[in-house]
C-alpha cells in the first residue's frame, strides 16, 4: 500500500444506561465538537472533507439513521457515508476512504441508544431468518449462550474464572473516566447474579447502554500537520462467518483468525502473543475474553482456561479499559476498543497507561456469536 | 491523488417484479451474485470481498447481511454492511471504489438489494423523519411540489406535456429491457389521456409519473487495474464520485439543489465544461417523471429552459443526442436498496457494451449515474471506457 492513514484524535461521551436527556444529535455533536477543539479543525475542503457514521435503523427505530445527524457531523451539502455494523467496521471503511486518496481528512462518528428500544433483544432477534430461527426464538444473546455452552465444555473454562473475568473488569473500569460499569464486584456476587441464558448470567453481559465515539482520520501528510501525536492504522482484517448456527464451530474461532491473520499479514506480524503493549477485546460476554484471546493469537487455541489462571489478561494488557463488559452499545463495541487503544498509544490514558505503549491490537464482533469479526492493529 | 484505478468488470441483476413470492431473500440476492460471476466469468474464489446494503426497516430484518452470508457468497471473506437511504447502491459502488483503490481488497463483490412486499414501504420511509416535528409530514419522494416548482416555471400546460413525454421516453425504453418492472407500452400520441386517466397522489404528481415499488436484487464486480489485466476482463473504470447530502429537511423551493454541487464538483475536478458533449449517456435515479425532468437541468449545469427543450425534443431517448436511462430508469423498477447501484452497473454495460436490447445506438466513452436518497441527497459517478490516467485526480 502506497499510502498510511492515522487516528488523529478520538472523544467518547461517558457511557451510561440511559441517557433519557439527550437525543442522538445531542451524543454526536459532544464528541464532534471535542475531536474538533483538539485538532483545531472545521468542516470543509481544506479541513474534515467527509464523515463516515456508524448506527443501526432497527436499533434507532428509524429509516436513514443517519439522516438525523447530517448537519452534526458537518455534511450539509458534503459527504457522509453510513457503515452499519459493528463500529470496528467503520474505522476499516474510514481509513479505506483515505488510502484510496479519495479524502485526506475524515471524520468517524458512532452512536447508538440501546435504552430506546424495550429490549436490546428484540432488536437482534430480528437479525434471525423469518423461517427457521426466528420462530425459535433466537438472538443475540441465545446465540452467545450457545457459544458459551460449546466454548466452555471444550476449554474447560469454568464459571469462576468468567466471574473473575467481570470482577477485573469492573476493577479497571473504575479507572476509566467514560466507563458505565464502575462499581466492585466480588466472584460471589457475579455469581449469585440471576441465570439470563445459561451459562450466561446477567452479570456476564455487557449492560443496555447509551453513548457515542468520534475520530479523525488523515492521510500521512495531513495527519503530520493536524497531531504530533499520530497512531497508524497498520492492519486491517475482518471475515464473515456462516449464519446458521449449527453450520458452525461455536467452540472455535474460524472467522476471528482469519481476520486477524488478515490484519496481521497487513501489519507484518508474526508472533501476536509477544508483540502488543496493549489489547482491547470486544468480550460482549464473560466467555468471549478467552475464547476471543484464543482466536486473536494471544494463547494457544484451547489454552483460554490457562490463559486466564496465568494472569493473561494482565500480563498482556488487555481490556484496561475495563471492555466491553463495563459497557458499550453493541454497535460501538468495536469503536469504542479502537478508541481506548488510541488513548493508550497517546499516552493519555492516566491511572490505566501502559508505559511504553508502541503496538496495540483492537478488536470488533457483531452478529449471532461474533459471525462478522473484525481486527485493527495500531502503532505510534 | 487515486492510489490506484478501479473497474468494474461484471453485473448481475435478479429478475425485477412487484412480488418475487416465489424466492426469499437470500435466494434473491443469489440470482444476482451467480449473474454477476457469470458476467466477469469469475469464481467466488476470486472475490475477497462482499459489500451489502438495503433499508432495514423495509423488511424488517436487522442486520440481514448476516442471514444473507448463505446466499451472497460472503462466508469466509471480508466484508461489511453500509446503508444510506436511497442512495445505498451507490454508497456501495463508491464504497467499493475506495477499496480496491486503497488496496485493502482487489476484488469486491457489491449487493445492493430490497424485497418491498415484505414490509410497507411508505410506512418505512415515513419513519426517515424526526420523531419530534417531521413523521406526520414525511412522504420521501411521494411529492407535489417536485411539480409544482416545474409549473411554476414553465405553466402548467408545457410542464405537463414535459413530464408525459419524458415519461413515455422512459417506458419505451423499459420495453427495451426485458429485466424491467413494469413495461406499460405507454403510446405518444395519447400523453394527455394517460396522465388525465391516472389517480392523482399528491398535487400534480399523478401514479404514471411515481417510480415503481419492486423487488429485486443487483450485484456488481470492481476490480484493482492488476486483477483487470489477469482476468482479461472488459473493464468500466471508475473516473471519479462526489456525495452531497443535506440536512434532515425536505424543503425545496430556494434551496440549493445537491444534484448541481455535486454536478460542479465533480465536472469541475476533471475539466467538463460542457457534461452533454463530455458525457455519452446519463443513468439518473428519477424517482419520479417529474424529479427526472427537473433534475436534468442541475445534473447537466443547463440553464432556463434547456432540459425541457432536451425532452420535448426527444434528445434523452436511447437513440437521441444524450440518452437519459435507456434501461427506463427507476420510474421502471425500484427495489430500493438496489436501485442506485443499478444505476451505476447499466452505466458500466453502455461503456463495456452488454446492455443488449438497450444498448445505446451512439459509443459510449463516458457515462454518467446518479443516487438519490434520504432528504435530497446526491450521489454522483463518471465512468469511462478509456482508463483513466495516472489513477484519476486530486481532490484538493
């Protein structure tokens, strides 16, 4: 590839249950206005020339969710371009539009309100076919359970160490500024939690949550001028999985490893367990943080159980953020990784900062059990 | 500056009908991938990536590329969804051109799709607007104003007999395109019955002039200028696009029209001074008679009455001076999450020269196609036959 693109700055409204007071143009201009004062740029041909967005219709209850922020990400009578699916997505299609040469210059901006609909699973049970799984009465979060139900009974596992998995979590969350989850838990709380989709109990899920993330992204010349700061997208990977579930090895990490061998190829890396400062996993459930570590290379495939008994997790840098179980609506799941791992090779991520910190991997799932799985390597 | 050229290189389309009962999604969209493969004479092996788009709440489906990987060829590739409105099957011919130009991928499979029988389709459009101040006014395209803003200018007798002719240009065309939705055989000499016979919608806007509600699905092939010289494919290299959206109103009257600026930008990044010399033929989303007739102008840069002239005078017709949608455009068939990248693929088949029975008379050096979407947005492409040099221009 002739040309490098770099995230010159990222915002992220705090993240909470319900943010009943403002509208989704409210979310987006707090974070657009921010990524704007720290680059000092406006909307314009010789500033931010585009806007590629991120929102769901069916999560939003409305056609063209993105029409209602046109003139927030600063499109009135320019370009804005909406990706609709996992937030890591857009940050894959914003540096494609500045590689290409098409622009120098975007702005990147997710946002989603899980409070507004009755139940977030309704919502992903509409993701599931009218003939076969819909009547059955799938979502998202029975598909994950079913992947946890095979994901547990091939590394053994065990539900004490998802609990430990939350109680760490919620421990680094709490020194996240814009984290929703903040409060200590104890392995005998997570646990005493009420059973939602066994094996996943409620304190295994990521919470219903509001908010939004915004970027800029420039090509290299531009990015010199807009940051002495620049974090270099150097790979990109994504892959899709089958849809039915039963096609499917939910134990495993088909489509994962193949985005991350994407990415990685792209990124020049070999040897992923010993290369990253920092690691932000989408872990939407418990489970998911070792099974996910497995598909991106972190440990041995079936070595997730050992992984997590060996202090993986800390050794590794992963999730300081506190992840994706300290709360993120699924469309950001993957923006907000992305996010947190451009703090951490900015070196601003205070009380949680990697000293150091050169090489990080993010990482972005969507679909029933991570079917649409998505890897970007970052360096300074 | 391009970083790299940009062709496509196959299309397919499913079969356009109100009511396509007898498949489902998936099976849809596949009608359109296999055609697609079979055009470029290519394998799904050789695609490393699938781009999907439609309106989700049409259908009611979240996320529905996921249940379409089992059809669309998706399985095991890169690829994602995006979505903007009407104007989705561009976004997707533009998204694809980003990434075969950025490098990421060499070959990217595009599908645009939308199954309208399965939903209600006005309700969905009606859900664009504001919850707060716009629902209870929101029709999308199903406007009177689009005519009046014609009558107002040009009387009401002369806009009329406009609007009927560029309408029955459009339907001799659709005859032409055996994949067309609706093919009524319209006949020039009873205009002005057919448009007195025909239930008013809003105003002047009657059903003859609305655009169609389809089902259907279309796929396209962009290929890096690498893969187009392995495949010894015919290529229909991307020039250029330009996105111009506005924001969440549907005012017209003095507002600056998106079709214009984006007409400006991006004739003006490539020295068009004139876009009806400069360009062969013209694939415009015409969601209805009237829009068609009236957007000319703005598209072309044509001043007062310039565009009517062009359509009274017969010059839009397939074998005319500058042919306007000689596959009868979206009047004809409109599965909407498809329709803009139709568009843009029955612009590629003028250039390559598989457009068959529709094929323009003329050669085809450049074409041009157009979206339209959401509250008056605009997207813009030029293709060309010739590759362009040097990888296209630079956008500064």
């Amino acid at each position: 590839m002739a040309n490098r693109v770099a995230i010159c700055a990222v915002a992220q409204t705090p993240f909470s249950a319900n943010k009943w007071d403002v509208r989704a143009q409210g979310l987006v201009w707090e974070v657009v206005r921010e990524v704007r004062e720290q680059t000092g740029l406006g909307f314009g041909k010789d500033a931010i020339q585009a806007a590629v967005t991120v929102s769901d219709d069916v999560f939003d209850a409305r056609t063209i969710s993105d029409g209602a922020i046109t003139d927030v990400v600063g499109a009135h009578y320019g370009a804005e371009e909406k990706v609709a699916a996992d937030g890591a997505q857009g940050v894959y299609y914003a540096a494609a539009t500045v590689l290409s040469g098409h622009h120098d210059v975007v702005l990147l901006v997710g946002h989603c309100k899980e409070s507004q609909s009755a139940s977030r699973n309704m919502v992903t049970h509409l993701a599931f076919d009218p003939f076969y799984t819909r009547p059955v009465g799938l979502d998202y979060l029975c598909a994950a359970a079913l992947q946890a139900q095979a994901y547990m009974a091939r590394s053994d596992v065990t539900e004490d160490q998802l609990a430990d998995v939350v109680v760490r979590a919620r421990r680094n969350a709490a020194k996240n500024p814009v984290a929703q989850e903040t409060r200590a838990v104890t392995r005998e709380e997570v646990l005493a939690s009420p059973m939602v989709a066994d094996p996943i109990r409620e304190a295994f899920m990521y919470p219903v949550s509001d908010g939004a993330v915004a970027m800029i992204l420039a090509s290299e010349r531009r990015a010199q001028e807009i940051t002495d700061k620049p974090v270099w997208i150097t790979g990109l990977g994504n892959c899709y999985d089958s849809f039915f579930l039963g096609e499917r090895d939910l134990a495993g990490n088909f489509t994962l490893e193949r985005a991350a061998q994407r990415a990685y190829a792209m990124a020049g890396i070999s040897m992923p367990g010993k290369t990253f400062d920092v690691v932000e996993i989408a872990d939407q459930y418990a489970h998911q943080l070792p099974q996910y570590a497995e598909g991106l290379g972190l440990c041995d495939t079936n070595g997730g159980g050992p992984w997590l008994a060996a202090d993986g997790p800390d050794k590794q840098n992963v999730n300081l953020s506190g992840g994706m179980l300290a709360g993120n609506p699924l469309m950001l799941g993957g923006l907000v990784r992305v996010a947190e791992a451009v703090i951490q090779l900015r070196g601003e991520a205070g009380e949680q900062q990697v000293s150091n910190a050169r090489r990080a991997v993010a990482h972005g799932a969507t679909g029933p059990a991570g079917q649409l799985q998505t890897v970007v390597v970052l360096e300074n | 500056m391009k970083n790299r050229n940009v062709a496509i290189i196959g299309s397919g389309m499913s079969k356009f009908s109100s009511h396509r009962e007898e498949v489902n999604q998936p099976e849809m969209i596949h009608e359109a991938v296999a055609a697609a493969l079979a055009d470029a004479q290519l394998g799904l092996d050789d695609v490393d990536c699938v781009l999907h788009g439609n309106m989700e709440l049409f259908e009611m489906v979240h996320q529905p590329d996921m249940w379409h990987v089992i059809a669309d060829g998706g399985w095991g590739k890169s690829g994602f969804r995006l979505t903007t409105g009407g104007t989705t099957g561009a976004t997707l011919a533009c998204a694809a051109d980003n990434l075969v130009a950025s490098g990421l991928h060499d070959v990217v499979l595009a599908i645009g799709f939308e199954k309208l029988q399965e939903g209600h389709t006005t309700g969905g459009i009606t859900n664009m607007a504001d919850p707060l101040w716009g629902r209870s006014l929101q029709t999308g395209a199903l406007t009177g104003t689009g005519a009046q803003k014609v009558i107002d200018e040009f009387g009401v007798e002369r806009a009329r007999l406009a609007a009927m002719k560029y309408r029955t240009i459009m339907d001799e065309h659709a005859m032409r395109n055996r994949n067309a939705h609706r093919r009524l055989r319209l006949e020039r000499q009873y205009i002005k019955e057919t448009a007195e016979n025909s239930p008013p919608l809003a105003g002047e806007l009657r059903m003859i002039h609305m655009c169609s509600q389809s089902d259907g699905a279309c796929a396209a092939i962009f290929a890096s200028e690498d893969k187009v010289r392995q495949f010894g494919a015919n290529p229909a290299w991307i020039v250029d696009h330009e996105t111009v959206h506005r924001e969440e109103t549907m005012i017209f009257g003095s507002q600056v029209s998106t079709q214009r600026i984006a007409a400006e930008r991006l004739f003006g990044r490539h020295a068009i001074g004139n876009p009806r010399e400069a360009v062969d033929v013209f694939e415009m989303y015409d969601p209805s008679a009237w829009w068609g007739l009236d957007w000319l102008r703005d598209f072309l840069l044509l001043e007062g009455d310039e565009h009517l002239k062009m359509v009274e005078n017969g010059e839009i017709a397939l074998d005319g001076t500058f042919p306007v949608n000689p596959s009868g455009g979206v009047i004809a068939s409109n599965p909407i999450g498809a329709t803009a990248l139709v568009r843009v693929v029955e612009a590629a088949m003028q250039i390559r020269g598989t457009a068959g029975e529709h094929q323009v008379s003329k050669p085809v050096r450049r074409a041009l196609a157009s979206g339209f979407g959401g509250t008056l947005w605009t997207v813009l492409m030029l293709l060309s036959k010739e590759k362009p040099a040097c990888g296209g221009v630079a956008h500064e």
